[in-house]
C-alpha cells in the first residue's frame, strides 16, 4: 500500500493545487519553436466555459480586432470543428498564419459566423504598444478565486488602489460596473475595455451584506521592468504546465518558462524566465521538506544578479515537482489585504474517480489523508492518515473543486462537517478551523 501511495503522489500530487484563473493567450502556451512565426495567431484573451471559449479580451491591431469580435463572445467552433479550452490550441495549430476561418460565435444570446485572417504569431508581442493587453482582475491588483459559480476575493495587491478600497477576504464579488459576476472570466470581461484612471464600481456580498467599492483603475503591468531578458538556457529533464504557469526542472534549477499574473508565484514577485537556484537557501535537490512554516525562500536568478522572494508554502507541490510528497491543505497570506487564512492542517491527494480507495464503496470523489499534522484542527478533531474526506459542509471535493477550494472560504472559528469514508463506511467528523500560526 506504501509503494502504490507514493506512486500515486508522484501522478497526483499537483493536481490538488488551488485551482487558479484559466485565462491566457491564444497562443501563449505554444512550445517555444525556432520561428515563431509560423505559429497562427487571432489575437484574444479567454477564459475556458462549457459551451467553448469566453473572449475576454481583445489584442488590438490582430485578426480578433479587425473581425469586430468583442469581449463576452463565446466562440464553439472553427470552421464547424467544436473547440473547448483544452483543444483550442490543438485545432488552431492545424492552420497557419495567412489561413481565413470561420468562427462560431454567440453574443447576447444571437448564434452568428465570422472570418478571420490569421497573423503570425508577433515577436515583441509582450513589448510592442501596438499589441497592448486588455485589462484583467490580476492586472489592476485585484486577485480572486472560484468555487463553483462564486467568485472570491482572496487578495490585492500591496499598495494599490484596489488593496485600499475597503475590500476583505472571501468577499463575494456580485458585480463590477454593472456586469454580473458568475466566473472569472466574467469578471476579466467586465474590465477589459477600462483604460487606467477610469472609475470601477465594484458590489461585493460580505456576510448577508451587500456593498459597493469604488476604486481607480491601474494597470500594474506597466510598472513591470520593460527591458527584454534573453531566455536562460536550461538543460530540462522534466516539464509541468497548467493554464497559469510552465516550469521546467533542470539538475539545479527549475526554469519559470511561462507564468500568468493570477498564478501566486507571480504575485509573490517571480517572472517569466526567472531561474530557481535554490530553496531556504538550500540546493534544488537537497530541499526535500517545504512544508514547514508559512512562507518558502527562492534564491532567483536574473539578468541583473540573484534575488530573494518568499512564497506561500502552498506552493510546496509546484517546487517539489516529481518527489514522493503530498501537497499540504494550508493557506498563504495574500499582499494587501494581509489576512491570514484557515487550514484543516492534513497533506492529502485528491483521487480520481476511479481510484482503487473507492472499491467497495458508492463514493466516487474525495481527498485520501496521507498526513495529519499535529497541533491543528484535522488531528484535534480525531482525522486519521487514510481517511477519505469526501465531502465539506456537504458540498464534494473534486479533482475540480478540491479540498482546498473547499476550506478556502472558510473563516477562523468556523465549525465545518466533513464527510469521511473510512474503513470502508462514510462518519461524519465535526473540525473548528483556524489559521496555522
């Protein structure tokens, strides 16, 4: 049972991280190739919803802006083959930069076609003022999560205007100018045509509470540093990518090859191209046990000589990538707002559904406990290693909504029912949360 539980880790461990905002570039998460310019490019921002693609955001001066596509189209098809988010990129890369496609599109409930012409993918695409990027939450500071269809706010950035107009963690966003807030991606929408100085009027549920934020837009990414750093050449053995980052792991370094701003890593400072050299001061292959304290110190190598950062230590399972260890069910401390957030304090690994843990049972979902860390609510409340937390206050813990997703809006002294399979029958366990420290 040992030996199969750890080569579940090694499969399963990060698919348990905190599920974050699935937005990216058309063409973004491409393999880097030798001439860029043969990858197709439309030109839009979007966010993964069931019937396709939920525009986000338009790139001026590219294929999307001259077919007149909006923020808050969905697009289902190209040329009548169904795209989702995970096929887009397959499908797109069928065709070649000068190809025209027809697009299905609906908006305000109206199914219609349009052609585009697509471009190369452009070089300076991060550089050139021509290709400026539409606005999103993460850009002017403001960082949420999902859990099914509610939106939290989870975090601002420190020192900007959103972080001092009044918001507080797991505020639920209902709207923002006027717009109704059901996702993320309606959310990036509902921003993504602002300029900086504009108003943004912003309704939150606190509580039974309904209140209204106002703020200034800034964008903070054009506070980043400008200048073009050459892409380190790192020797990979080993690659793990999701919508919001790719990391490559090299003998002595991981690679950050591509990050989102809604990842934690980059809110935490880190950027594309940084090299990790070394973590609380130890070596890549000597940092085995991050999941003691909060916080985890990144030895980062730039252009312009090594930096430090620290991170949240839920970011445990992204460094150790490939090692026998299970993430930890903690919470960081977002910039800003500068709350400290509920732990259950267990490691656990979200199962599939069809884990080999559910025979037996009519369970088909759950989080197994691969460790109960001592001194906090999990082992107070009597969880065992190799329970199976299946359910939170009855609402599942799925690979999609994970345990994680589950505690995270909860608040200290919260009392919560877990449904646990154990030995084969589902208890119920009654846990008081609070923070780790």
């Amino acid at each position: 049972m040992k030996n199969y539980l750890h080569n579940l880790i090694r499969l399963l461990a990060l698919m348990a991280l905190l599920a974050t905002s699935a937005i990216a570039l058309a063409q973004d998460e491409k393999e880097t190739a030798a001439d860029t310019q043969a990858i197709p490019f439309i030109g839009v921002r979007y966010w993964g919803v069931d019937e396709g693609i939920l525009v986000t955001g338009i790139i001026p001066n590219t294929p999307a802006a001259s077919a007149d596509l909006e923020a808050g189209d969905l697009v289902s098809a190209f040329d009548e083959t169904a795209i989702d988010f995970s096929s887009i990129r397959e499908v797109l890369l069928t065709y070649v930069a000068g190809d025209a496609i027809s697009l299905s599109v609906e908006r305000d409930g109206s199914a219609f076609t349009t052609d585009v012409t697509l471009m190369a993918l452009p070089e300076d695409l991060f550089s050139n003022p021509d290709y400026a990027m539409p606005l999103d939450l993460a850009s002017i500071g403001l960082y949420v999560q999902q859990c099914d269809d509610k939106v939290f706010i989870v975090g601002a950035l420190a020192g900007s205007e959103v972080a001092e107009a009044g918001f507080q963690v797991y505020d639920r966003l209902i709207s923002v100018d006027g717009d109704a807030i059901d996702s993320i991606g309606a959310a990036d929408v509902a921003v993504s045509d602002l300029s900086e100085g504009d108003e943004l009027t912003i309704k939150v549920l606190r509580g039974d509470r309904e209140l209204t934020m106002q703020t200034m837009v800034e964008d903070h990414r054009r506070r980043r540093n400008p200048r073009h750093r050459p892409r380190p050449r790192l020797e990979v053995s080993s690659v793990y990518q999701t919508d919001s980052i790719r990391l490559g792991y090299g003998e002595k370094a991981i690679e950050i090859q591509e990050i989102s701003p809604a990842h934690e890593l980059y809110a935490a400072g880190l950027r594309q191209y940084d090299l990790i050299t070394a973590i609380n001061g130890a070596a890549i292959e000597e940092a085995k046990d991050l999941f003691t304290g909060e916080v985890i110190n990144l030895t980062v190598a730039r252009a312009s000589g090594d930096l430090r950062f620290d991170v949240p230590s839920s970011a445990a399972p992204l460094l150790m990538f490939g090692m026998d260890t299970p993430q930890e069910q903690d919470r960081s401390i977002w910039l800003g707002l500068h709350e400290k957030q509920v732990t259950l304090g267990v490691r656990y690994i979200q199962l599939e559904a069809d884990s080999p843990y559910f025979e037996g049972s009519s369970v088909g979902n759950g989080a197994y406990v691969a460790e109960v860390i001592e001194g906090l609510p999990a082992g107070a409340a009597g969880i065992q290693v190799g329970d199976i937390i299946v359910a939170v206050e009855g609402e599942l813990a799925t690979l999609e909504v994970d345990l994680r997703n589950r505690i995270y809006f909860h608040k200290p002294g919260d009392r919560v029912t877990l449904d646990v399979l154990r030995d084969g029958e589902l208890v119920q366990v009654d846990v008081t949360l609070r923070v780790s420290s």
